[in-house]
C-alpha cells in the first residue's frame, strides 16, 4: 500500500545569504506547500527577498558575536524545531547550504522516501560535498541554471550524514551533527548536497565574510563556531585545489562500503548523551551520475 504523505516542515535559518536561500526555498517548494518553508532570519535588519513570498519568515534578534554564539544559535533552533513537531508529522532542518534529494533510481521522491522511514525518530541522509574541481570546471557557477548541471563531482564527508529529519524530539549537538537518538537509520534513498564548496569564488568571498566577523571580537573562532571560521583565504583555496591531485572515480551512487563503515563505527559518545558515525572524508572525488543532474 502507498504511504500517505507525511506533514513535513523544513526549516533553515540565514544572515546575508539570499544565493544559497533562493537555491533552498525553490528546491522543496517544489514539494510542499511554501507555508511548510521555515526561514529564521538572524537579526531585525534583515528583510525577506521576493522570492520568499508565501514561506514563513521569522525574525529573531541577532546576538553578539562572541563566546558560545553559535552553541546559543543551535540550541533555539533545536528547541524551534522540536516544537513543530506538535504541529507537523516530520521537520526537517538543515543549513541552508545542504539540500536534501532523493536518487532518481530509487523511484521515490524525498517526501515519500521521508514517508517510508518515518516510523523513525529521525532519518540520516548519507551525505556527500558539491566539490568545485576548478580544473575540469573553469566556468563559474549560474545560479539561475541548475547545479548539478555544471558542478558534476562530489566528496564523501560524513560529517554532513546529520540527523536532520526528525519525527520525534531531539537534541542535537552544535551544527546538527549529532544526536541523542540511540538508532541509526541511514538511508538508501536520500542525499544530503553540501554545497559550501560548489564554486571557488563564492567559497573564497563567504570566508572572507566569516574571518571578519570571528576576528573582530575577543573570543577565539574556535569559542564562536568553530576554527573553520578564521581559516584563511589561501588555506581554503588550497584545500580546494587538493582534489585535483586525484583524477575522479566513475561508478554509481551506491557507496557501498562507506555506507558500511558508517554504520559500523556507530556508537554513543563517551560521558555523552550523543550518538556518533563512523568518520569518512576523504580527498576523492566522484562524478555525479547523470540521473541527478537537473535535481537542482
């Protein structure tokens, strides 16, 4: 029998990011309605392009850049989240540079592969990172084309395999990381996009933008959200250009072995309610198979 449609909310919350964010509101107002759309807005400052029309926008003051920051962002956000649950089925939260979509070859589309595992106090997408491959990409990236028609290879990074579709409450730790549910469901159908680094100059100009905001207080980065924050230009530019030291793996989207380590290395944090994966990041690069290339 068919599954039914689930409620589901999906929520990000952004600063000066309207690239990424009309990226997001397009991508699931394909699939439910725009008053399922959660858009918190860091700050009163900030006003709502038109592309937002029909979503639901909110406003939280901005706090002060300093000492727990993003710890303080994480916990509203995980509170904000878990009370939805009395209204919506299922909510599904990430940055809003993570899109979530389904493998055409799975038949499904992500509401009904949401729909499937929903039986689940939350659903792990395995996740994989948009890499800008600057020497068999040049051009830089249209945002008013799709992606995955101009940016064709990934990493694996489970960092990003979150627990981020919830039908239960939850804690989560700071970014979404981890959790405190003690079952791992990662599933076959769902990928998690990372596209913080879908184009060189973008990268380089959003960093430049996190450098002046960690550097200008008296916490260290690593007090406000982490080291990444004031890495420099040129680190983040090297890193990027490491890839190319690999030619990329042609295969399919089964990752199969790494789907295994995952759930092999699965495990509850020492002295923690959190629940960890197994680690994969490495400096391989794998072409998208053409099947997504038009997703988003």
């Amino acid at each position: 029998m068919p599954h039914q449609s689930p409620n589901i909310a999906f929520v990000t919350m952004v600063r000066d990011d309207d690239q990424f964010l009309k990226l997001w509101v397009n991508h699931y107002a394909a699939m439910v309605a725009r008053k399922n759309l959660f858009i918190l807005y860091d700050g009163f400052d900030q006003k709502p392009a038109p592309f937002t029309k029909g979503c639901q926008t909110i406003f939280a003051p901005q706090i002060p850049f300093g000492k727990g920051w993003d710890d303080k962002r994480w916990q509203m956000l995980t509170h904000f989240a878990n009370a939805l649950l009395a209204r919506f089925d299922v909510v599904v939260l990430n940055d809003v540079d993570e899109l979530l979509a389904t493998d055409p070859a799975s038949g499904m589309s992500l509401v009904e592969a949401i729909s499937a595992g929903r039986h689940h106090p939350s659903i792990t997408p395995f996740a994989v990172e948009i890499i800008h491959r600057t020497d068999l990409e040049p051009s830089a990236i249209d945002f008013k084309k799709p992606i995955l028609s101009q940016r064709k290879y990934v990493r694996v990074n489970s960092i990003y395999a979150k627990p981020c579709i919830i039908s239960q409450p939850v804690k989560w730790c700071t970014g979404g990381h981890f959790a405190d549910h003690p079952d791992l469901h990662l599933s076959e159908a769902i990928y998690l996009f990372h596209l913080k680094y879908v184009d060189h100059d973008l990268l380089i100009n959003r960093q430049s933008s996190r450098i002046s905001i960690v550097t200008n207080t008296e916490a260290s980065p690593r007090e406000i959200a982490g080291t990444i924050w004031s890495s420099s230009q040129e680190s983040m530019r090297a890193f990027l250009y490491k890839f190319q030291d690999l030619p990329p793996i042609q295969k399919d989207f089964d990752f199969a072995w790494q789907r295994e380590k995952i759930i092999r290395g699965w495990h509850q944090a020492e002295g923690s309610i959190l629940w960890k994966r197994g680690k994969i990041n490495a400096l391989k690069t794998y072409e998208i198979p053409e099947r997504f290339h038009r997703i988003f």
